[in-house]
C-alpha cells in the first residue's frame, strides 16, 4: 500500500503487529519511549530522526538550536513516561557543505540541553549524506511504573502543561517573514519554536505521584497527539476550546487563526495527560509548588475520536482538525 | 576545517575530547559501543546510520537484506565488547518510491538477524526522506568485562576470526557484473557481502574466558581496524600477509588483486582481536570447539601504526594501504 494513502501511524500499526514482543520486552513500539529489563533493573529507550528538508530547513535554524532541538524531542519522549534521561547516542549524516565548526556548533547545542539534564552522549555514528541528518537514541531510568497512553478511563479530566501553539505560530511568522518577526511577541515564539525545553521534571512527578493514568508529549499537536491516548485508552476525549492555555504573546499574533495552532500545531513539547476527577486539588497543588502552569481542558468520554467544543458547546468542524502524519498529503 | 581533510576519525576524535564524560559512564565515545551504567546494572549501546547513496544502492541489495545487514553491522560492534544484544531501536527515512510492503519486507529482513539471536525491535521513528535512511541503535548485556580496544600490549598475537576479504571483491564483482557473478565462488562472496554473520558467541566467549586483551570488528578493512587498536593501545603492529585468511572463494576469484581486499576490503564482520602468547593454546582449543576459524595473523609491536610483511620479510607499501574513512576522498 501507498505509505501517502495508509500514513505514518498505519504503518508504525502494521510494523507494531507483526513485530514479536521478544523477551524482556515490558513496553515495545507504540508508545513515547520502549521499556526493556537488563539483567537487573530496566531502561526506557526512545529514538527520533530528523531530516534537513522534512523537520528542518537551515534558512531556518542555527546548528546550534538544531542540535538543542534534536535532544529535546527525545527528552521530551522520556518526560511523558515519567523518566529521567541518562544517555544520548547521536549519528550525522553530514553534506559536503558543512565543516567541522558546524558540526561542533551543533554538538554544543546538544550539549546546552544535555548537561543540565545529566544526560552524557556516549556515541554514535558520523557518515557522508546529501542532506544533514540527526538520528538521536535516548535512554533513562523508568519510574517505578512508566506512564503509558493507555491507561485512561471514562469521566478522567485532561490537562496539559504550560502554552499551547506557540511554536507552530512561531513557525508561521518565521515563513512569512517581514516586520513581524521583528516584534517581542514573536521572538517568544521563536524560541519556543527553535529551543523547545522538555517537561521532565514535570513528568516525573506526575509518576511518582502516580497523580496521571495516560500520557503523551504534544508533539504532532493536540488533537492528534489526543487521538493516540484515546486509541490506546478505548475512550472518546471532548476538549473544551476556550481551556486551551494560551501564551499572551499567540493572543497578540494569532489574529484571525484563533486557537487554530493551539489545537493541530505541534512541536509543543508539553505534556498531555488523563487524571482521575479526585486528583485535581493534588494537580492543583504539584502545578503551584513546581511553578508550571497545568490547565485542565477537558474530559475522558464513552466513544472514540476527539471532540472540540466552541463556548456554545457546539463542536468544531473535526475535517479542520488534522495534526501532523510524516506521509499522508495534507 | 574541511570534513574532507579532517577525515572521519579525525572529527570523532575532535567530538570526543570536547564531549563531557558524565555520570554512570564507564565507557564513552570512541570504541564499538558505549557502556553505562544503570541504577542496578549497566548496558553496551551503539548506533549505526546506513543511508542509500553512501553506504547501500537499491539497485544492488534487496530491501530483506539490507534489513539484515543493518543490525548486523550493529551486532557485530556488540560482538567486538563481547556482549550479547537484546534489543534494537530502528528509525527510518523512507522515500516517496517505497511502499508499505517494501518496508515489511526490510523489517522481515532485520528480524531474520534479531529473532535467532534474541533480539526484540521496540521501537524506533518513521519519516519521509528523498532517500531510504537506516538509523540502528542495540543495546546489549555486557560481560562483566567489556573488551576495549585498548588494552593490547607490545608481543601480544593479533587473531582474526573466519576469512578477509570476501565481501569487499564480492562487492567488487557486482559492481563490474557480467558473466563473472554467476560462478559459483562468486555466489558464496556475495552472500558474506549481503548478509554479515556478527561474531557474537565467539565475542562473547572470549569476553568470558578474558582470552582477549583488545578487540574491534573488522568493519573498515583490517589494516584500518588494526590502526584503531593501536592508537588506542599505544602500540604498532606487524601483519605476515601470507597468514591472512583467505576462502577457496577468494583465492579463485581475487586474481592479481592478491590480499588487497583481505588487507583493506572492509565490511567483513570478522573479530580482530589481540592475546597473550600464552593463551595460543586455549585460543586454539577455543576455536576448535566452537568450530570458527581463528587466524593467528601477526604480532604487537613496538612503535605505531600497521606495518605488513610479504614472505620474504619486506614491507609492502603502507600508502597502498587505506581502508575505508566516509570523509576523506581517496
């Protein structure tokens, strides 16, 4: 079958069946990170590809926040399993063009997310390519009990950390460039866009507080990133569309786009996660001591599929709710 | 400076030194796989990118096989620690041109390798890309003595397991095609070129039985391999070129290209490896026992770099002898 007519998530669907789940396999494909045993203890593992032409463009982006980037997807990956980061192996594929400060530029972006975090690049793989490619791996030590996406029930609230659409704005302004760009506002996106910072600390509360019951990194955007809880979890989600956590800087420059890139952007990198309707004082509480904003924006339905609702409570259009999918044409 | 002079190995060597070693990491960048710790326990790591154009061409594998080559390559850097793999993350960059069967059938190609050896896939990234691109990370149980590369010392042997050069004028004979490939030796080579057999019960056992003082897999040509323990032991070496294992496949097909391919061919997949002379009997024994062919090819010595002596004891000239560096153009 044509992978523009079955999908990204199709084919990871189809792999996922065939693959056998081998031994010591507690979590295999199919979710943000794996989750193997070793000989005495277990490990959570996640990887991610990027492609200069498909996630990035060098107009675009300095090497630097490239390699800042590059980490902070997989770190993400960790933080919605509510594990901590220990290990990095970093491959390059690297074009003619690029010398040997540009790619140092790059390590040191790697680096700016990665000591901080404890996490040491321990090796990888350098090649000749046409086009520059990063192929990051991660691994970190799971909490006790990793958070999945399944796990969710009917009548759990859904929340999500910090803002949502700045960076797929930031993105937006960034194409179209001109005067724009120029503003504070849009410098703010920018940055969300370029040097996305991982929610760990954030995550590995809400497991060890055992305070979620499914969740993700928004990385796709909302809706779709939603749709994978609600497939894993056997629910329906309706989300509330005046909820969405808004930065005051996407209200300055969203314009006519409304919540359009709060709801399908991606590349948010918060977390998005189910809790049963008796945490939220606890919610309430972890959000106000760690200093990170948590909105609730919804609930866990009977069904299947994510609703948006409008202030009327009338739903909205779900053919405008896409998300991102690597090979279906938009 | 350009990638073109600093070569490869010059730009990892570059990245290592400027990269922190951090916590929990026993050993980093620069040897066939990483090695760190977990909270209870620790894991070998390593990566490899295959991208089409640079290290395969469609035209000249088959989507199974390089499904196969591609954790093989991985496997074989887990053979050289003397560690036993259990699982893989594959991430891959597919083009417009492939379909959802063509992907199945490198992901049949990869388990083929994985299943026997328990290997489980869980997880890994799928993408579109202008060219297929194969992003392998292995994680493995290590001995409870990893095998370096460093570690050799001046009057060790140098043993190399089962035959040089097969794959490297198997790959030579496809390329220049015609009636020379449908030989029946031809067939044998391109098999060794199409589908490497990593070491990993010969690794493993002589990680177990400490018979190895440095090990590496033979991956960029054994002349070029040789270096890397050398460098890292601080020692130079002599090869007696009449001692290189060559097939019958080999020794029909090579021609006046003699040991070329055996000294600088690449791709082979054999464990190179250095012991102490009192050992030459257990290793002897171990071969037997394990029924794999194990070479006593030359000694450590003082000095640096690789020197290769023809029967009569002369040299044969070093700046014939390359090996393969994705960076510098020969």
């Amino acid at each position: 079958m044509k992978l523009s007519r079955l999908g990204e998530f199709g084919l990871i669907e189809r792999i996922r069946r065939k693959q056998p789940v081998g031994r010591g396999v507690r979590l295999g494909i199919g979710d943000d990170a794996a989750w193997v045993e070793n000989p005495s203890g277990s490990s959570l593992v996640t990887a991610d590809l990027l492609i200069e032409g498909v996630h990035f463009d060098l107009k675009w982006t300095s090497l630097f926040d490239l390699g800042f980037k590059s980490l902070a997807v997989n770190l993400s990956d960790i933080a919605a399993m509510g594990g901590m980061p220990a290990y990095a192996i970093l491959s390059l594929g690297i074009p003619a063009n690029l010398d040997s400060k540009d790619v140092e530029e790059l390590y040191r972006g790697v680096n700016a997310l990665a000591r901080p975090n404890g996490v040491s690049v321990v090796g990888g793989d350098t090649n000749t390519a046409k086009s520059l490619i990063i192929s990051v791996c991660v691994i970190a030590h799971p909490p006790s009990r990793p958070l999945r996406r399944s796990g969710a029930s009917i009548g759990n609230d859904i929340y999500v950390t910090g803002t949502l659409g700045d960076s797929a704005l930031g993105l937006k302004l960034l194409r179209r460039g001109g005067a724009g760009l120029r503003k504070r506002a849009a410098a703010k996106l920018l940055a969300r866009h370029r040097r996305p910072v991982p929610r760990l600390a954030t995550g590995a509360l809400l497991a060890r507080e055992r305070l979620a019951t499914a969740m993700i990194d928004v990385s796709d955007g909302l809706v779709q990133d939603l749709r994978h809880i609600c497939r894993a979890s056997a629910t329906g989600a309706v989300i509330y569309n005046e909820r969405l956590p808004l930065s005051a800087e996407y209200r300055a420059l969203a314009g006519k786009e409304g919540t359009r890139h709060a709801l399908m952007g991606g590349e948010d990198y918060e977390l998005l996660f189910c809790a049963r309707r008796s945490h939220r004082g606890r919610i309430q509480e972890l959000s106000e001591t760690s200093r990170v904003p948590i909105s609730r924006i919804g609930i866990c339905v009977a069904g299947q599929g994510v609703m948006v609702l409008d202030q009327t409570g009338k739903g909205i259009a779900s053919g405008a709710l896409g998300g991102h999918d690597h090979f279906k044409n938009e």
